[in-house]
C-alpha cells in the first residue's frame, strides 16, 4: 500500500501520527499548551497522490499556533538560562477569567429564558382570525358554444 512520509513539523504544534500515513489517511495538528489555531488556518492534511509524481504526499497546512493571548505573558526568570522548552507548560487561567466567562454564559441564558417567557405570555389571550374572500365564479360556456376573448367581443 502507498504511504505517505511523516508530516512536516508546524512551530509550536504537534501531530500524533503513529501508522496513520496510508493514502487518503487525514491527520490534524494540536497546538502546544499555551497556543491556540490562529483565526483562518487549518490544522488538517491529507495523505494524497497528486497527479504530477509517482509518491504520495501530505497537503499543505496552513497551520499557525499562537500565543494564547488569555494567558498570562511569559517572563523569562533571571535566575533560568532561557534554554528551548522541552517539558509541557500547562495552560494558567485565573479564577477571575473563569468566573467571568461562566458568569456570561448564565447572563445569556437566562436573557434567552426571560425573553421565550415574555413572548409566551404576549401571545396568551391572543386570538386569531381569518377574513372570508369572496371569490367571483363563472359559469363555463356550454360545449357547442364557441367563447372568444373578451377583446373580439362587439361594442355596443
């Protein structure tokens, strides 16, 4: 079976490949603790033949992780080398940015509860209804009578 090779690497992401590199196999990038997708990139690729070469290969991300700008900035400690991370860093976020974010989210709810409650009792009592149309009928010509249009009809 065709295989792909092993995704090219994406800063500040991983991909978890394992045997996963037959043909049409998609994979999708994780951004690092920390980072999160950038708006308007994708994380997933493919596994493809394209029709100029003989190999599979991946398709090509458009992938960018960023710093979480809901995280704390990091500030290099003056006592540490500033060597590259190895060890992951764990996500902090502060109890004050968890209150807030479920406190929205009830805040919403509730408006949308309040809001079906109000139309449910403005529509309570109301009745509705619908206006007869007279509609005018004519009676069909009898089968022997030639009709003609209303503009060859004799004035008069």
């Amino acid at each position: 079976p065709m295989r792909c090779s092993h995704p090219k690497d994406v800063a500040n992401a991983h991909i978890d490949v394992g045997n996963n590199t037959l043909l049409h196999t998609r994979l999708r990038y994780t951004c690092n603790p920390g980072y999160k997708r950038k708006a308007g990139t994708s994380s997933l690729i493919q596994c493809i033949l394209r029709d100029d070469s003989s190999e599979p290969d991946w398709t090509h991300t458009t992938l960018q992780c960023i710093r979480d700008p809901a995280l704390a900035p990091e500030t290099p400690s003056p006592e540490l080398p500033t060597a590259p991370h190895t060890e992951r860093m764990t996500p902090r976020v502060s109890i004050q940015t968890l209150a807030s974010s479920i406190g929205l989210s009830v805040l919403v709810v509730a408006g949308i509860m309040a809001c079906c409650c109000w139309r449910a009792k403005m529509r309570t009592g109301q009745s509705y209804t619908e206006a007869e149309t007279a509609i005018p009928m004519v009676a069909p010509a009898p089968e022997n009578e030639e009709v003609l249009p209303p503009s060859v009809y004799p004035m008069g």
